[in-house]
C-alpha cells in the first residue's frame, strides 16, 4: 500500500479528516506511522527517530528547557464511523469520523505546529505513538520510557488527550480485581445438595451498592474516586448449579492514593472474599504548583480541571516529569460511535500552544 501524504500546512479541519480517513486501529499504525513519518522528513528544524511505529521529532535548538508533547496514533475499532465529515451542527462546525475525539483531533494541531514553529523558544519533542488503546505492553510510550528514555526526557510535558480545549490536570490511578465466590456444584433438580456460588456474590454487589467514593482535593481540584462492578461470570451448564462466581470490579482512586494503598482499601472493602488484582496503575498528581505548568495555563488560558480516567500523564509523572492533558474534544464522546471535535476547540488548542511556545 502506498504512503498517503499529509499535507500539514492545510487547514486544521481538513488535515484532521485525512488523519481519520487512515484506518489505524490498534496494532495497525504502520500506514499513519509511515504517512506522520514521511510529512515530517527533510525539515530542517526537526530530528526525526522512529521505534517501531512511534515517531519522535525534537528540536535542538540548545534552549535550557525542553518540553514534550505526545499524541497517540491508534483508534479503538471503527463503529460505522468512517469515512469522515464535517457537519454544522448547534451553532458550529464538527468534524465527525473515528477518533476525531480521541485524539486525531489532537495529533493533527501537534502535526500543524510542528511543522510550522520552527524556531521555538523552548526545544520541543513531538511524540506520535503506537497502541495507547489497548493492554499497555504494546504502548509506543511505555516502551520509550522503558528502552529510550532519553527520547521523552523534558521539563514539562502535553498529552493532547481530549479535555474541551482546557488544561486536565494529573489523572486517577485504576486497577481492577476480581472478587469470588466458591460453592459445590450439585444437579439443579436437587440443588440443595450444592452450594450456589453465584447466589453468594449478591454480597458483593450489596457493599458496591452502598459504597460511598471519596472526594479527594489536591491543588483545588476535586478527583471523584469511584468503584463499580464491570462483569460478572459464573455457571458451566443450565443444569448444573454453580461452585464459581467472580465479580469483576474496577476501582478508580485519587492520584494521591498508591496502587498498593488502593488494593489495601479494596481488601478492607471485599473482607471475606477471595480477591484477586488483575491490574494496577498508579495515577499522575496535577502539580499545578509547578512553574512549567503555571507558565503553560497562563499562556493557554482557561479554568484547569481534574482528569477523570487515566492517560499517560501518568508515565511522565514516573519519570518525574510534570504532565498535563490539553487537547480538543469532549473526553466523554471518546469511544462514542458519533465522537466529533469542535473546529472551535482545534483552533484554541493550536492558538493556546501556539502562544506557548513562541512567548
């Protein structure tokens, strides 16, 4: 197949239609790898490296601060939500098509900008990643971090996750356990010769029910935790009455929580249950406080908010970098069949780092 070209100098609504119009479902990036690739080479401002199907683009201008702004390039799978569009609707222009939210909508302002600021005054690498929307061992920055570290290394850094063209700040750390239940199976014609696994768990949902989240505070921002009962199996035959249930339950803390403190908390939640972690991810602290970051929100504009959910801010706050989430598009329509992104909110978000970048 041959490359698609990107033309990068075009208007922001009709380079991010191009970008949607390349299919790039998870672990099939190599087509919009080759076309980002390709549109960025032979700029004389930019060094480009590719890992895998990562691309990175960095400046080296010899300015004392580098920053980082990432996008990733997969989408979850297409719901009848391709070929693109554009559609006034409400008042303003939507662009339409899979991943116009999350997040073509950012990698194309980040494509635009860094094509056309060639001299920033700060250095800037441009990360355009592989496999963010599926189990993290396949994650295009995960594996930078872990093997290239030295590729991501900056000051500050920008994941242009969807936000409603406002600063996001830190994200909530997840996990998800597995709570059982054990019983004996038996013949369901005589079924009280078993013991039903499945009518066990009702105990379960019953301390879901009435679990009460916390309301975390941190820099003036509210991060609601919750903790929500996400599957649940049990049962090997209509005849046969069940010796296992499991209760597949997802816990979403405040960054100032450790994945070990919330598995402490989950253990205390679910006593007397077997349970199991099947993931765990620490979040990311907005560290408003820092001067990057209050640099960044004076020169963007806006009320900053919590993220709810987490993204990859977390990987740089490992790395003791500070990150926050700045990108166009509502976060609730990512994964929607009918996901868009305002043309108003690219523009804010391509005038915002715009102004950033050159002040």
């Amino acid at each position: 197949m041959s490359t698609p070209r990107l033309d990068l100098t075009s208007d922001l609504p009709d380079l991010l239609m191009a970008l949607i119009d390349i299919a790039s479902e998870s672990l099939q990036e190599q087509v919009i790898a080759d076309a980002v690739e390709t549109s960025l080479g032979g700029l004389d401002h930019l060094e480009i490296v590719r890992d895998g199907n990562t691309i990175v683009a960095r400046t080296n201008l010899g300015h004392p601060e580098r920053v980082v702004i990432g996008g990733h390039l997969d989408t979850v799978p297409v719901n009848g939500n391709m070929p693109s569009s554009r559609v006034h609707v409400d008042g303003e222009d939507r662009i339409y098509g899979l991943g116009a939210c999350d997040m073509k909508g950012g990698v194309a302002v980040a494509l635009q900008l860094a094509v056309s600021v060639t001299a920033p005054t700060r250095d800037v690498t441009w990360i355009f990643y592989e496999a963010e929307e599926i189990d993290s061992r396949y994650n295009g920055l995960r594996r930078l971090a872990q093997e290239r570290p030295d590729l991501i290394a900056g000051d500050f850094a920008v994941l242009m996750e969807p936000s409603n063209a406002v600063v996001e700040a830190g994200c909530q750390g997840t996990m998800r356990v597995e709570v059982s239940t054990s019983g004996v199976r038996s013949h369901s014609a005589r079924s009280w010769m078993g013991e039903n696994a499945i009518h066990k768990a009702d105990e379960i949902l019953v301390r879901l029910t009435a679990y009460q989240p916390r309301e975390v505070e941190i820099d003036g921002l509210v991060y609601r935790e919750g903790l929500s009962a996400v599957g649940i199996r049990g049962g090997v035959a209509g005849n046969v009455i069940p010796d296992e249930c499991v209760v597949s339950v997802n816990y979403r803390f405040a960054p100032t929580t450790s994945s070990a403190e919330g598995e402490a908390h989950l253990r205390e939640v679910f006593d007397g249950f077997d349970l199991t972690v099947a993931d765990a991810v620490d979040g990311a602290l907005p560290g408003l406080s820092h001067p990057a970051a209050i640099a960044f929100i004076a020169a963007v504009g806006g009320e900053p908010s919590p993220k709810f959910g987490w993204t990859d801010v977390a990987r740089f706050s490992a790395l003791g970098v500070p990150a926050v989430n700045f990108g166009p598009g509502n976060p609730s329509l990512a994964h929607h069949h009918n996901e868009f992104a305002p043309v108003g909110d690219l523009t804010r978000v391509r005038d915002g780092l715009l102004a950033w970048l050159t002040a």
